[in-house]
C-alpha cells in the first residue's frame, strides 16, 4: 500500500422486510449499530410503510443514529409486483453505491436481493433466527442456493440445514443472539419490579418471559411451583407475557391450584419496565423455544445476573450451561421443580450461578462479541 492510502471502509447493506417491531427486528438493527462502531459502513434498509400503525422500525433506526434506507417496499411476505419493483430500485441503489455484501435477514428480502446480488457479482449473506433450523419447504432450498453464506443462531440449527437442505458446512457458522447488556445490566437503576407487584423483598422469586399459549408447557409450571411454595410459601412467580389463550393455561389454572397470592401476571411490558421485572428475579424460567427461535429471553435473564433453568428443548442447552449459569432439566415438571429447589435451598451457589451468567453474557451475547464474530465473515467472504 503507498504511502497516503487508506484503507476502504467495508460497506454493508442490511435488508429488512417487515414494518413490526417484533421478532428479529430489534437484533437486526442492533447488529447494524454494533457494526458501526467496529468503522463498518452499514446500511440499514427496511419498510418504509406500516399502514396506519407508527413504523417502530424506521423510528427506533433512527432513535439510534441511522437514517435507514427506504427507498424499497420490502413487504414482510411474498408480492409480485412489489419484489420486482424492489429488484429493479435495488439495482439502482447497488450500481449507485458501491457496497461490497448484501445482508439479509429475513425470507422476502432474501428472495428479493438474491438474483439482483447474482447478477452484479456481490455476495449474499443470509442470517437466520431460526433456532431449529430453516422450515424444509422448496422456497427455502431455492433461497439456499442463492446464499453465499449463512450465519446460524445455534450449532443445532447449523446441523439442521446441512442435513435438511444439504448446505455446505463451510459456508456457515454460528454467531450466538446478542442483547445489549448495557441495557441489561443489574447495576443500573430502574423501576422496582417487586415494589410494584407487592412481593416481599426476601422471597425468593422466579420468573418467565413467554407468551400465553397451549404448546408453551405451562401447566409443568404451575404443577412445579405448587411443589415449590409447599417447600417454601414465600415463593413467588412472575409471568411476563400475554396471549389469546391465557385464560386458559394461565388464569385459570393458577385459581385451581390456589396460588393466586403467589402467580403475578403482568402482562406485556417493555423498556424499562421489562428491565426492572428481570432484575426482581433470582432466577429465570424457560420451557419452550416460541416465535422468537433464538430465545432472546434467556440472554436478557443471564446478563441481568439471574440464572436460568431451562427445558432440554431446541437450542437451550447451547445458551444455559448445565450447572454454571443455571440448569438443564429433562422437561417435566418433577425435573423443574427439582431445579428450582436446588436454586431456593442453596443460596452461595445461586450466587454464584449469577456471577457466571452475566459475565457469559458479556462474554458471549453482547452486541460487541457478535459484531466481531459478523465481520470474521464479511473478511471470510471478501477473501475467497
């Protein structure tokens, strides 16, 4: 290199398809920022229109310092005339401005940048936030085929797609979920989830983050906690989350069980709300990988400080270590009850449980860890 010349910064358009604030959208835009420090130039694109609701994407993009690109429809699912106006704009926007990789993150901008990227020769990275693995369907292998590398959530789901789809083992790797554990950090100060809810300050008090369904295992929750409180009736429960059938597996089982005193639901609660309940924990629940794959949740709850006891189900294994930063239980309740009372009855160890998880979060899940592991694939890509 002569003397005076610089080195080009790396210049990165992410695509997103959808106008919700739900999902990957948050990690997506996350990641974008994270690469901005590290001196990535990288553009954020994503749907400009959200119908008559507030475009929570384009406003928190730009709560965070990124004008994000909108000059596309992006529609969250497959439509026609509006991919192949996307392609055609996107085709100006990559001839106009010369970025060196496409960064897709969900299906419809995976599909629509892919034969725009093939015919401009820039390479196309797919990142999935699906924790088992891509759903085996004929649209998904031909999105494959256009991908020239895939970023995976957990080795499970890594192991998924080279057997389902047969994808080439090194053309894919696992970079972990990342949450910000600035935001998420037990130091901070913010709102008292137990003052709130009227838990005394020395129960002990577990928690879960999940939606109210018939397939999330509740009632093995509840059967456990009925077992818990009978070991120590200043135990208490918070459930953060809603849904259409929390009547059902929620509500009503809890007056059938009599734990009334002892269950608070919450509902859906976030900014710093949400942080202040995760800090009101001694320890976090998780019992089935829901919408979100990648378990978002439990990272939050281990860069809080909190143990997690999660089911042997999905990827949990590969964010949970079994006895250092909670436990793995086979999935009944007997197994999550048995956890948890090794958590109440052994205090030092909780402690030290909650050491570990929060330093393997900052290790493992911070934005700056995935940052660094994202662009030990961009230089992978760009020097093939």
């Amino acid at each position: 290199m002569g003397n005076g010349e610089q080195h080009k910064a790396l210049r990165v358009l992410h695509l997103f398809s959808n106008c919700k604030w739900t999902g990957p959208a948050e990690p997506a835009l996350n990641l974008c920022v994270a690469l901005r420090t590290t001196g990535v130039e990288a553009d954020f694109a994503c749907a400009p229109d959200a119908g008559d609701s507030i475009n929570m994407v384009v406003e928190t993009a730009r709560d965070r310092d990124i004008e994000p690109v909108l000059d596309l429809h992006l529609k969250k699912h497959h439509n026609p005339i509006r991919n192949w106006q996307d392609r055609a704009t996107l085709k100006k926007i990559l001839q106009r401005t010369p970025y060196d990789l496409i960064h897709c993150h969900l299906n419809n901008d995976h599909a629509i940048a892919a034969p725009v990227a093939k015919a401009l020769g820039i390479p196309l990275i797919r990142m999935s936030y699906e924790g088992d693995g891509l759903e085996v369907n004929p649209r998904n292998r031909k999105l494959l085929e256009s991908t020239d590398y895939l970023i995976q959530p957990a080795q499970v789901a890594l192991d998924a797609d080279a057997k389902n789809f047969n994808f080439p083992t090194d053309k894919m790797c696992v970079v972990p979920g990342a949450i910000d554990t600035e935001r998420f950090d037990p130091q901070r100060e913010v709102p008292d989830g137990r003052k709130w809810l009227k838990i005394p300050h020395d129960a002990f008090v577990v928690g879960i983050v999940a939606r109210m369904q018939t397939h999330r295992r509740y009632e093995d929750l509840f059967d456990a906690l009925h077992k818990l409180i009978q070991q120590n009736p200043n135990t208490h429960l918070i459930v953060v989350g809603r849904g259409t059938n929390q009547e059902k597996v929620g509500f009503q089982p809890v007056r059938n069980l009599g734990l009334e005193d002892n269950v608070h639901f919450t509902g859906y609660i976030s900014g710093e709300n949400y942080v202040g309940m995760l800090k009101a924990l001694d320890a976090g629940i998780y019992l089935v990988p829901g919408s979100d794959g990648t378990c978002r949740a439990v990272r939050e709850i281990l860069a809080m400080g909190k143990p997690v006891v999660a089911a042997d189900r999905g990827m949990l294994r590969e964010i949970v270590d079994h006895e250092k930063t909670g436990y793995i239980f086979d999935g009944h309740a007997q197994g999550l009850f048995e956890a948890l009372n090794k958590l109440m009855q052994d205090r030092v160890h909780l402690r030290d449980m909650s050491r570990a998880a929060r330093d393997t979060a900052q290790e493992r899940y911070s934005l700056d860890a995935q940052a660094k592991a994202v662009m030990a694939v961009y230089a992978q890509i760009l020097s093939d």
